[in-house]
C-alpha cells in the first residue's frame, strides 16, 4: 500500500509539471473536439500526431496520446446526445437514450450526468490501473514465447469476438491483417518479403499510412458518398440550459454509474476489449436490472449515465495490456506502441520497472485529465455546439490537409501519401464488404512479434507444438480464447450479440 | 446456384485471391521446418487459412440469409476497358516505348500512372477516385511547388468531390487553412517544407 502511495505521489509529481499540464490539457481538448465532430476518430487523430510526438519527451508525448483518445470518449457524447450521430464508435449506444433526452428538452442534464458520470468512471479505473498493472507485469516477466503466442492469440480472438458482424469475416480479417505485417525484411534470415522489388517497402508497410487510410480516408469517402444520396439530421442545438441534472437524476443514476464503471473497467482490461464492448454492455446490463425497463430508448437517464461510464472506465483500463503486457488492445492502443518506439521505448512489463516516473506519470494525468475534461466541457460546451453547426463540406477538406501534412511528414516523401490513398481504398472496399477493420489493425501490428514468439517457441520445444498445451500460463489464455470462441458461436449468445450490433 | 448475398460473395473473392496470392509468393522464400521456420513457413500457413476461410465466406453467399445486391460498387464498364487498353499497351509495349530513349521512360511512366487511375476510376464513387487523387497529387508537388500552391489543388480538388461546391467558399476555406498551415506546421512546429516553390 505505502510502494502505492510512494508510486502515485511520483507519478502525479510528474504529471503536474507545467509542461506535462499542457500537453495534457491540449491532449484533452483536441480529443474531445474530434470526439464531437462526427468522421475523425481518435486513430485517425493519433497516426497524425505521431510524427509531431517525435520531438517531445517521451511522457509527455504518451499523456498527450493518452489524453486525445479519453477525451474522445467524452466528445463523442455531445454529438451522441444532440445530433444523434455517435462523434466516436462508443458513444453508438449514448445516442438511443441520449438524444430521446434531447428531444424532450433534457439535453442539459444528459450533457451533464454524462460528464459527471465519466469523470467518477475515470476515477475508478485509473485507481483499477494503479492497483492491478504492478502484479500483472509481475506475473508478465515470467512469460516466454509460448506464453507470448497464446497471450496474442488469445487478445486476436478477444478482437473478432468484438467485432460487428460476421465472425468469419472479422477472423479472416485478422488473418489478413497478420499477413500485411508480415511484409518487409524477415528478421530472422533477412529475406525481403513480399515487397514486389519496392525499396519502400523492406522496412514494412507504414503502420500510420494504414491506421490513417483505412479509419480516416476510407471513413470520409463513405461520408462523401452517402451525403451525396441525402439524409440530414434534425440538430437540438439552441436550447442546451441548466447542465446540472438534478437531484431526483442523480439518485436514478447512481448505481448506474457506479454498475458501468465495475463492468467497464473488467471489460477494457480483457485483449480486444475496450470502450465500444464496454459500452454495449452496461446498456444491456442497466435495462435489464431497471424497474422501468420500458423507458430505456426513450429518453431514460440511466441508459445515458451507465454506458458513458462504462466506455470512459473501457477506455482507461484498455491501457492496462499495452502498460503491462506490451499487447495492444485495440487500434488505438497499437498507435500507442508505435508512440513508444518512436521514443526507444520497448512496451512491455519491464517499462513499469525501468521508466516509473513514465509509467506511473502517464496513470496520474489520466486522472489530472478526467479533471480538466469535467471542469473545462461543462462551461466549454457552447463552443462545442457551436462546432457541431459548422457543415462537414468545411470540416473534411481541413481533415484531409491535416492527414496529408502529417503523413507526409513521417519521412518527407511522398510515397507514405500514396500508400495512405491507397490504404483509403482499401478502406472503403472493407466498408463496403461489411469487414470490421479494427481486427486487421490488431493482426498487422501483431504479425511480425507473433511469428517471432511462434519460431523462438517451436525452436525451444524442437519443433513440438504441445508446449503450448503443457505450459499453465499459455494453456490458460489458449483455454479463455477457446472459450471465448464457444460462447460467440453459440446460438443464443449469437442473437444477442446481433441484437447489439444492430443498434450501430 | 444463385448467390443472394453480394457482399459475401466479394469478400470471400477477396480473400481467397488474398489469401492465395500470399500463398503463392511466398514459395519464392525458404520453407524450413517447424523447429527452424524458414521465410515462408508463417505465410504459407496463414495465407492458406485466410483462403479456407474466405471460402467459407464465399459460399455463405450463395445461402445467406441476407439480401444483397451484387453490385455493391458501381462500375463503369467503358472506363473499365480504357483501363485495360491502357494497361495492355503499358505491359506488351514497354520493350518498344524503351526503344524511344529518354522520352520512352517518360512516356512509360504516364502510362503506368494512367491505368491505374481508370482501374481506380472505374469503380466506386466519385469522391473516392477525386478525393484520393488530390491527395497524391498534394504528396507528389508539395516538394516542387510548396505548401501554399499544393493546398491549391488538396483543397479545390478534395471540395470538389464532394456534392456542394461553391468556388466563392472554396476560395476562403483555401486561404484561411493554407495561412494555418504555413503558421501552425511551418512556423509552429518547424516541418522542413517549403512555403512557395523551389525556384523562387
């Protein structure tokens, strides 16, 4: 307890110098700004600023990151709430209750239970961080490649489980995603895969250009595309008065809160978890245990106030993997790895040992930034509407010139643009095709590290496969993979989870 | 057999063509053995995987229970066989284009360029081949040309595929972004781009 107040009081030393304060507070506020605007998503956002992070130390680089993708979480709610138009994947659910709130002239007060909520959600889970990151890296410096491999397979498994839609599509798309990391310079016998003879391309495929054509490109062509067939959307921006919720909503809500948080937070440590699960969940959870289930999707208060704690709680512990295991929970947590390398930091169990004050640092703003996001949104909300009126032909022209600059500036040329149009593409073929891209992006960060751990495995094991099944660890994760496949393909589970799904 | 569900039907196409491409190419690389994984081993196994799978999905196309149109893209036929023309002529004449000397190498390379441009303009919407156009293009002048006349053509070009264009807008969204742009990235963060271009 005392190594855990000594740990905090380090890393909120950190976290409060002037320098981390503003690249948290400006971590934050750009995240909530592409969280309210409907068509950048926090990856899109991250694989921009990479190339800008190179220059910055490394912790306040990764608080900045971190700050971009939590404060999406929240942004994403104000468009949710007022324009029914989820700014951010997890906020879909927001949306059904939230914006019937609106429509009856409580807009205010979901705007507020929802910050509210997700600021008690985000106390929680960076107090889940602190407490269960140090005994999970513990355990993780044991691991050897078998235990590696299973731990990968098993957070893929957790990413097509996630998925929308069709399991074999989501599984082939992590295959597909394992393949195209595969490209480039094999480390072992220094062979050039699959690069076609392109010099280019033996250092890999650019991990930003993909990450960025696929949810950024690929995204803003769809909306192109359907704007272009017509649909607008009635906006309740003109009568946002008297944010606070008052008593009688903070007494419906309080165990909703509390409820979405717990669930949110288990949710986002899982591999593959994260806000969106999380978020889906506490939903379901919180009509299920209401008196007045009836209400729920039209205007109830605890369907707002429990998934908006779950998906902040989600999107907090998904850190917990990335900061422990050096496995990336999801795409944006992969954008997260890259950060690290671009610093020399090689993610894993030993940073926490090695780096505290960055470890321990990072923990503490997440805490600071939930803070600000509260303090700063509540007043700053006006602003926000505001931006929310401003017409997508403005705002995409923007985005595209911020991608193209940033991409560009990865290494001065123009070949990563063209791969990221190209990646664009390719985006809105999956799209198109109804294939998640999410699992792709997990499976091309994995490819090379997976089939690293399968060769050091097999070599150990003299080329038997069964030291996956003898090792307790590898057999364990194998086992909840396994399960985890079971539930998903079994029939009643199957119904539910398309019954999900097909509120997006 | 009648297929019911496009949308799996041409996922699964692309998939098995995926996963067979890998497959194949990957027999230029060593095999190995299980205990000493060659280049090839790792994508043999997943390519061949991904190709049972996107079967799988291939042949859900024919039963689903979903209803699909098969034209999930709209094709245009005419700039479909343009491309191929073009593409044919690139492929079967380059020893001949070689044989023009420098100006063979040129020539070459604008054909190359040009069917891949109608193969992508041959399908799927039309924001998507001038959005994406623009954009390349943005990467390819911005060492020559410089920020300022590069965002000319990123913005005019990525505006116009959308379905509103206004050029009085336009003209003011270009000068108030371009303006942010030298400030914030030139200026701000101190990208090494050039502002006007290279001669001046």
């Amino acid at each position: 307890m005392e190594g855990l107040l000594s740990n905090l009081a380090l890393g909120f030393g950190v976290a409060l110098s002037l320098q981390n304060l503003l690249y948290c507070l400006g971590g934050v506020m750009l995240g909530t700004l592409i969280g309210v605007l409907p068509g950048i998503g926090p990856v899109a956002t991250i694989a921009m600023l990479l190339p800008v992070t190179f220059t910055l130390p490394p912790v306040s680089a990764l608080i900045m990151l971190a700050g971009i993708y939590y404060g999406a979480q929240y942004g994403g709610s104000t468009s949710a709430i007022l324009v029914n138009l989820p700014g951010e994947v997890a906020s879909v659910v927001t949306c059904l209750d939230g914006y019937q709130m609106a429509r009856r002239g409580r807009a205010g007060p979901a705007l507020g239970i929802s910050a509210i909520g997700s600021f008690i959600a985000g106390t929680f889970a960076t107090i889940v961080i602190a407490l269960f990151a140090p005994p999970l890296a513990e355990v993780a410096l044991k691991f050897g490649p078998a235990e590696y491999f299973s731990l990968m397979v098993l957070g893929l498994v957790g990413a097509t489980v996630l998925a929308h839609g069709s399991l074999v599509k989501a599984i082939a798309m992590v295959l597909l995603g394992l393949l195209l990391g595969l490209v480039g310079t094999d480390v072992n016998s220094g062979v050039a895969r699959f690069t076609f003879g392109i010099p280019e391309l033996s250092d890999g495929i650019g991990f930003v250009g993909v990450a960025m054509g696929v949810f950024g490109f690929g995204e803003i062509i769809l909306n192109l595309e359907s704007q272009a067939k017509g649909g607008a959307r009635e906006v309740f921006t003109n009568k946002v008065s008297n944010l606070l919720p008052s008593v009688q909503d903070f007494k419906d809500c309080s165990g909703s809160i509390l409820r979405g948080m717990v669930l949110g937070s288990a949710l986002g440590i899982l591999p593959g978890g994260g806000a969106l699960l999380a978020s889906f969940a506490a939903y379901t959870l919180e009509k299920k245990v209401s008196k007045n289930s009836a209400n729920f999707g039209k205007g109830a208060i605890q369907g707002v106030a429990a998934p908006e704690a779950a998906n902040n709680a989600g999107a907090q512990t998904s850190f917990i993997p990335l900061l422990t295991l050096g496995i990336p929970s999801n795409p944006v947590m992969a954008l997260m790895i890259g950060a690290m390398m671009i610093q020399g930091i090689a993610p894993g169990p030993q940073v926490m040992t090695e780096r505290p004050e960055l470890f321990w640092g990072m923990i503490a703003s997440m805490w600071v930034g939930n803070l600000m996001l509260v303090v700063l949104n509540l007043p700053l909300i006006g602003l926000w509407i505001k931006l929310l009126t401003v017409p997508y032909r403005f705002l995409y022209p923007a985005i595209i010139l911020f991608c193209s600059v940033g991409i560009y500036s990865i290494s001065n040329s123009p070949w990563d643009v063209l791969m990221t149009s190209l990646w664009g593409i390719a985006g809105y073929i999956f799209a198109k095709l109804e294939c998640e891209p999410a699992p792709l992006m997990l499976g091309f960060i994995l490819g090379p590290l997976m089939e690293e751990n399968l060769r050091r495995a097999m070599l150990l094991s003299r080329g038997d496969p069964i030291v996956f099944f003898t090792r307790p660890i590898s057999l364990t994760m194998l086992v909840i993979a396994a399960f985890l496949l079971v539930i998903v393909i079994a029939p009643a589970v199957r119904s539910k989870r398309e019954e999900a799904f097909v509120a997006d | 057999m009648k297929i019911v569900n496009g949308k799996d039907f041409w996922a699964g196409v692309m998939f098995i063509g995926i996963g067979l491409g890998f497959m194949i190419a990957s027999r230029e690389y060593q095999m190995g053995s299980s205990v000493r994984m060659g280049p090839a081993y790792f994508p043999t196994v997943l390519g061949g995987l991904l190709a049972i799978l996107g079967l799988a999905v291939f042949l859900r196309g024919f039963v689903s229970k979903i209803r699909d149109t098969l034209r999930v893209f709209p094709l245009r036929l005419p700039v479909l066989i343009a491309a191929i023309v073009v593409s044919a002529i690139a492929y079967w004449g380059a020893d001949w284009i070689k044989g023009l000397g420098s100006a063979g190498n040129v020539i070459q390379y604008l054909l190359n360029a040009a069917g891949l441009l109608l193969f992508i303009a041959a399908w799927g919407p039309r924001a998507l081949f001038i959005v994406l156009v623009a954009t390349v293009a943005f990467g390819y002048l911005l060492k020559p040309l410089g920020l300022v006349l590069a965002c000319v053509v990123l913005i005019f070009g990525s505006a116009w595929g959308g379905h509103e264009f206004k050029f009085k807008e336009v003209t003011v969204m270009f000068a108030v972004l371009a303006v942010f742009a030298v400030f914030a990235f030139v200026y701000g963060l101190g990208l090494p781009m050039n502002i006007w271009p290279e001669l001046w």
